[in-house]
C-alpha cells in the first residue's frame, strides 16, 4: 500500500444495492477493473491490504459477496453465472 493507506469498503451505494437485490445474485460474480480500462485492480479482504482477494469475486448461493476493500476510482460488473451482464457502473 502506498504510504500506508487504507483501503476503503465499497461504494455505500454499491453496498445498499447488493443488499437490496442479493436475490439476482445467486453464484453471480463481481469483477473490478481500472476505470476507462479492462485492467483488472487489487482487492483486499481487510481495510489493511493485508489479504488479498480474488478479482473476479464470487457470490455464495445466497447472493451475499464477501467484504471487499478497494483503492478507488473503480468500474464494476456483476456477472450471472452464465456470464450475463447484470450491473455496472463506475466509482471514483
């Protein structure tokens, strides 16, 4: 982590909108790229940085994805598990 920063939790809105509808989420999975770009960006499981995360993150069957810390900016997509775009959007 650059001068010791710490990480920061999903965008609150992003958050309200998995609660919300955790539902469609059954075995979806969320993948977190660089904005303006198909680069694939670090996450953390702590807001230390200190465990990492797989990129693309998986839904357990109930829909719920697992915490998630981030460096923004960031763009997001959640898949369905036949790879169907559900979500995106973009966080700076």
């Amino acid at each position: 982590i650059e001068g010791g920063k710490v990480m920061e939790r999903l965008d609150i809105y992003l958050y309200t909108y998995l609660e919300i509808n955790k539902d469609d989420f059954s075995s979806a999975f969320m993948s977190f790229y660089e904005l303006e770009s198909e680069s694939l960006v670090n996450l953390y499981q702590d807001p230390s940085a200190n465990v990492h995360h797989t990129n693309p993150v998986l839904a357990d069957h109930d829909g719920r994805f697992p915490k998630i810390f981030i460096d923004k900016p960031y763009r997001v997509e959640i898949k369905d598990s036949f790879g169907l775009l559900i979500f995106s959007d973009e966080y700076e």
